[in-house]
C-alpha cells in the first residue's frame, strides 16, 4: 500500500519535502539493498533542517499512522534506512551543523547529518580525535552511526560508538523532544535511555543533536604490516595478541583473498598472503610496545613485521578502509551478497575464521574475510553470480552457518551493523524469545503506532507484508 | 499496609524465608536510611539460592500484586534498597558464587551476591583485575553495584561498571528469566537492554548472573600525594591534569576537613591542606607520565609531591578508601546528613568546588569534600546535630543547593549512588518531564503492576505513599 502524503506540504517546515520520483528512488535502499535489488520507493521525503521540523513532521505522520523511515548516508549494511512500508523517508543530512566545540571538556555538540569525517577535523583542530570512527568516516553522518551502535579500527583499544557519546536529544514517535544522558562523564540517574537509543535504528525516536566525547590525539602514532604463511598463524597471532594485553589502537586481519582484492583494485603491492595491518597510540614508549608485540608474532611464524613510513601505512589503510570496493569491483560477473559482520568472543577468533574459510571452500563460493579482529569480529561477502541459482542457495547457506556458529560460540550476530532487515531471523536465536519480548515491550511503549522505520530490527510474523502488531 | 506473605513458605524453594521480626529490621535500611531512621520494615525476607529461586518468588508475588525489593549489602546510600512499601526483601546474598573464569577472553561469570573484593581476588589469580571496582569493594556485592551503575577511583581511566559488563541474567517482574547483552565484546544486535537494567536500582528486573570483563594488571603501580596552600589550587589541578590527557588511573581531592577527619580516625599523619591522591597505572613508561603529571601540579603552586611507597599509599589508600567511616565518626554530637555524589563536566569542577564549600560556610556548616575528582565528581556530607532543627533545615537548602547547581551545569545528581528515594525530587528537573514520562513508560512496559521495589527513583506524585499508578 501507499500512503497519502500530501499533508506534508501543508506544515511549516524550514526545511523541504518532495514527490518527485526521483528524489523517492534515491531513498528506497541503503548499500546492501541497493546491490540486491530490495530497496522500496517511498511515498515521500522530507529534509527536515531543525529539531522543530523534525517533531512537526512526527506529530503529522503520528496523527495519520503514516511510517517515517529515518535516512542519512545510506550507508548501512542490513536494509536499515529502507522504508519497507514505504511513507516517509525522513532524509537527515541537511541538518549538518557542529554545533559547539567544548575542548575544556573534550566534548563536541553535533546534528546528526554530520559527516564523521567532519567530527574528527573539528576535533583535530583542537589537538583531539573521535576514537569509535568507522572506516566509512566520509562516507557516513554521526546520526547513522549512533542509531547503528558502529564501530571501527580503533575500537579494539577505545570502544564502540556507544561509549563515546554523553547525551543526545530525541524526537519520540509522536513529536514529543527529549533529552537523554548528561554531559557530566558518569552519571547513574534513572533509566539509561541514552544507550537504549543507540542501536535503535531508527525505530524508538529520531536522534537530532548527539554531544560526543572526544579524546586527545597520541603523541606518537605508528602503523606497521605483518605477513604470516598461513591464516591459521595470522588468527591464532591475533587472539594471543588480545590475550598478552598488549597496546593496539587496530588490528585488522585481511585474509589473502581479501588482499588479492585490494591488489587489484588499488595496485598497493600487497603479498598474496594472510595479513595483520596493525597501528600503535602512545604518548612516550611506542618503541618498546612495539617489540612487545612482535614477540607476538614471532612466536607464530609471521614471515615478516615491519613498521611503516606514515606515507605508505596512509595507502595500506586505505585500501583496508576501502575493501568493500575492491571487493565490489573485483570480478563484474560476480556480486558482493550477505556481507557479514559477526563478533564472537576472541578465543573462539581462529576457529571462527577456519570455520568460515571451511564452509566457504564446500560450498565453491569466493569468501573474502577481513575485519577488527581484535575485537573478534569478522567481515565477509559470499561472491556470487546472481543469474545462478544453486549459487544463491549456497551463499545463503553459508551467511546463515556463521551467523548460527557465532552465536553458538557465544558472539552476536552483528557487530557494528544492526539487525535492519537482513538479521530479523536471527535476533530470537541470539537473545531468546524472553528478551525478543521485552523489547518488543519497548518498542510498543515507545511507538505504539509503529510509525518508525517499521518492520527492522523484530523477527517476520506471519503476518509479514503488514506492519507489526506489538501487542502480539 | 502490610501484605500477607505467608504465601512463600508453601514455595517449594532451595532458598530460606523469614517472617521473624530480626530478619526484618535487618532489611529495613541501607547505609543512609540507616543514619536518617528512614526504615521501612518488609513483612518477610526471602534468601535465594538459584535462578529458578528468584523466579518462582516473584511469579508468586506478581500473581498476589506483593512488593519485592532487591536487597544484598544494604550499602546503597539513596535507600535504594529500602523496601518503601514493604512486602519481600528479597536478600540476594546468598547467591554469591563465582561460576566460571574464562582469562582468555578476560571474562568471569558471577552470581549477583558475590562482594567485590572476592572478584578482584579471583580475577588476580590470573594475573587481572574489575577496573571500575568502586571503593567499598569489600563491603558491597557486585549486584549492587550493577544495578546502581556504580563508579570507583579507577574510572576516571577505566570507565564505570556499565562499561565492563557484558551480560545479565535478568528475571522479570512476572518471573520470567531473560539474557541480554553477549560475551562478544561488541554488539549491535537489538535493542540495549543491558544497560537499561545497569542502573534501573531492581525496579525493571533482577539479576541473577553477571559476565563482567576484566583487565589484565598493570606491569607498573605507583601511587603518590600532592599537597596544596588552597582548595582552588587543587581544583584547578585537577581540571588542568585532565585536560591535559595526563594518563592517570586514580584522582582523588581530598579538602582539609576530610584530611582532619581521616586523621583522627586513622592517625594517618595527613596534613591539614587540599590534597590529591593519584595512582599512574603503566606496562612501562610510568616515570614519563609521573613527570608530565608533576608539571602540572608546578603551574598550581603544587607545596608538595611525592610517589610513596607501597606500604605508605596502601595506607594512604585506606585512609581515603574509608573515609565515609571517618566521617561518620568525627564528632560524637553531629551526624552526617545527605551524602552527596553529584558530577559535572570537568571544566566546572573547580566552580563546582568553590560554590560547596562557600554554600556550606554561609549556612555554617562542616562539609567535608572529597572523591573521584578526575571524573568531576564530588562526595560529601553535612555533619549536623539532629536535634537541632534550624540546622536540619540549612542542611536540606545546602543539599538542594549543590544538586540543582550541579545539574544547572550541565552535570548530574548522582554520578554513581542512584536516585533511591532521596534524589527522586531531582529526576525531571535533570531530565525534563518527557524524558521521566518515557522511563514511566518503560517502567510499566516491564513491571505493569508496579511490584519491583516500588517507590524508587520516580518524583513523589499527590498519592505519596501509595504505590504508583504508572498509566499516569
């Protein structure tokens, strides 16, 4: 069904709204359902420009029971930002401004539409950096990356999203604004809905200022290469690395299929072999972390470790930041399907990795893995020629078996990406019907009407096709 | 009212239940309500030993509409484990085993019962240890300090208790037993409810067991003492030291009032001055971050400061650890009223300071300051004759005063105490009413009838001393 948005012309809005096909089309995926052909056209889109416009426009789509589907880049990885049931795609990247830079207090006040590259220039300015920043810092707002709860490189030494921002405010279902959190670094006064924004996906209110903490920048920063003769080695050097504590800002693991993909993609000269690219932050003693970790290695036959020269770690990280393209672009007779983002705890790391390459290689599927291995967490895309068939069902196949494997040893089924679309069936599996309860229970407390972003996040009912009944 | 409880002696349990009237006085208080004779007597204890326990007393009581408040060390210091309405005090002690210790992945599993101290213990069996372990470690349990979002002297580098928990076994108010969070160290998979129970005070659910994650300890520990000619010298030290992004694990201020109080409790030989405690956790380098932190305290015409020795800082340690004793013991005729912990952003720290100590002179009153400064939090207590009215009365305005000073900052209430009873009145001014409407929300989303340690954080409403009606 379609909904009736023509009310949206009669709001006084500062900001715009508009039918046209085009600007429709533009907003009907995100990356993944934009690669699989799943995305769904709105009814309308709307740029909001302030929390005022945001809330008149929830109030509106409240009173008439027509969904608001939140969006911004359109970066995210499980069909977040489709409009399944169509309505309003609420478009987020007008409201762009930095609000205020609070240096004293290491804090940076945000609308969401901000780009994440722009948060750590204003920050760098003042000595200071982001630390939770995914790799797509230029490609994804802020907004995006709190209602995903994201993650990046350096979350192994400083966390994910979440634990960098102080307070946010919220427009609920209704129209009603609110705020959450405290701009004081502890706080332990009534519910933490703050953190139960985050994650949220757009589906309990609409994030339109975030108060970010940041940190300063280490005085010394260095990056270096290991290579290892086989996976086995890289994996097992990772958890041990983990294990000994030593001071990593990132360690990331691209496996050789991986590496032959940035390869071609990028012509960085990088080995056909299984890789660690790792960076270190200090303010006095990076040499002796360093030789620490490469104790590490040693003690798993890493073929060679070297520390590079700012200039060529700038290229290495770039075509890790950039290897969803190179994987995109490898073959044109191939397409990315499922790419995955599971986590599991790191001794279950080595196995995980062995366990997918395994599965991959029964099923004759090309299975790049790469990811933030010291946080356990592995990414992946099953290659696949979309006209075959058997081809499809294998790589469904496949993404269900780790999925299923992560969450049997323990991890979760999604890292940094959300649940959205593509991880309904798995959310029961992982939390247990209980705890699928509750925050159902929340949701419908929250929005009653399921006008945000419905049908993410909670398992398909039989009535799929229909907006959820929460009561159920 | 009372309720008749009689009902849980036919509950076929593996637990204990009292009616006795020793038992019930024995759960009638926490540490302040203590002091304040604020008491509220339950018509029964319950004391269970196992999930399956806790979920057949409050499927019970939920059946018969009875109260049951969540009670372990009674250390809680906003009556957070009062029971306000009566009904069960369900005492969680005796839920107090270590379950399991996975070092590889730095992970212990608890029972909600078992005291902090046995934690850090076990943990340094495998050479870790909890970082956000608050300062009454051997007095409290590690449920409490779950359900308070408790702090110590190590977050101000390490984080709170929310950041090091990464999964609960909650039973809900009907019984019913949920898991949420997961042992992968990041997740974005559903909404948070982990941290909406982290610091919920046992009226969302009650936890029955705890992943926590753990650290490895140190390689190098030094602690030391700085001492300064006035207060504002310290205050402005510390705000400095964590603008600075000095690398400190411990910062504590202590004022001269609380310095003398220490003194005549423990003969520790402090001097009468502003001091600040610090404790440098380092793998190596430690001698560099001293240095760097010792010109900080030179720009505020820093009189004194040296790294002690072992003996002496534990010493030292304890004098502070314990200082809530010593100020309870100071003067037989005054007893401490009010136990504050409010936090503000650190760059009002100082203000925050200066206006304490000027408000408590004007009304005449001792108030000794001290806490984890580095966090821009401060802890105090009105010393007061209690049977001096006017006093009573200046006492009330200096508490309101700080609170509602540190929220007009920015900051919070409560950094790591809870809002119980005694911060109640503060809930909406800090948050705003929507934002307490939503809490409600939630709050009768997971406990519709309201049985879960009723009376606790939310304002006081007309029907004061009823049991509130969450529809509202």
């Amino acid at each position: 069904m379609t909904y009736d948005c023509s009310f949206l012309s009669d709001l006084a809005l500062d900001g715009t709204t508009s039918f046209e096909e085009s600007a429709r089309e533009n907003h009907a995926a995100d990356w993944v359902a934009q690669e699989a052909g799943l995305g769904v056209t709105p009814d309308a889109v709307v740029w909001p420009e302030s929390t005022a416009d945001v809330s008149t426009v929830l109030e509106a789509a409240h009173e008439r029971d027509v969904p608001v589907t939140p969006y911004a880049a359109g970066t995210s990885m499980e069909g977040n930002a489709v409009p399944a049931f169509k309505g309003i795609s609420m478009d987020m990247t007008k409201m762009n401004d930095v609000l205020e830079v609070r240096p004293d207090d290491f804090q940076i006040d945000v609308e969401p539409g901000v780009m994440g590259n722009v948060v750590d220039e204003t920050a760098a300015e003042h000595g200071m950096f982001f630390p939770p920043m995914p790799s797509s810092a230029n490609l994804s707002t802020i907004g995006g990356m709190i209602v995903n709860d994201a993650a990046g490189q350096k979350t192994v030494k400083y966390g994910e999203v979440a634990d960098w921002v102080l307070e946010l405010e919220i427009v609920l279902a209704d129209g009603t604004v609110i705020e959450t959190g405290s701009k004081a670094v502890k706080t332990s006064s009534g519910y933490n809905l703050k953190d139960l924004i985050i994650g949220s996906e757009g589906t309990l209110g609409v994030v339109t200022r975030a108060t970010l903490e940041l940190e300063g920048l280490p005085e010394q920063i260095k990056g270096g290469r290991a290579v290892f003769n086989s996976m086995d080695d890289a994996a097992e050097a990772v958890f041990d690395a983990v294990r000994s504590g030593v001071d990593v800002a990132k360690l990331e693991l691209i496996d050789p299929l991986a590496g032959e993909m940035a390869n071609a993609y990028f012509d960085t000269g990088l080995p056909d072999a299984a890789m660690i690219f790792v960076e270190f932050h200090a303010n006095h003693g990076i040499e002796e972390e360093i030789e620490f970790f490469r104790t590490i290695l040693n003690a798993h036959d890493v073929e060679q470790f070297e520390i590079a020269s700012d200039d060529r770690m700038d290229e290495l990280w770039r075509a890790r930041d950039e290897l969803a393209f190179a994987i995109q672009q490898y073959d044109p007779d191939l397409e990315p399907r499922h790419p995955g983002d599971v986590t599991v705890p790191i001794s279950k790391y080595p196995d995980l990795i062995r366990y997918a390459k395994a599965r991959a290689a029964e099923h004759d599927i090309l299975l790049p893995c790469f990811g933030h291995a010291g946080d356990g967490n592995v990414h992946y895309a099953a290659l696949i020629d979309p006209d075959d068939e058997a081809m499809l069902e294998a790589a469904d196949d496949l993404y269900d078996n780790i999925v299923e494997q992560a969450i049997e040893w323990g991890g979760t089924a999604t890292g940094e990406h959300g649940i959205g679309m593509g991880k309904r069936t798995f959310l029961e599996r992982e939390h247990g019907a209980g705890t699928v309860q509750v925050m159902r229970g929340i949701k419908a407390a929250l929005d009653p009407k399921d006008i945000l972003n419905p049908g993410k996040i909670f398992p398909e009912t039989e009535t799929e096709g229909v907006r959820v009944d929460l009561s159920k």
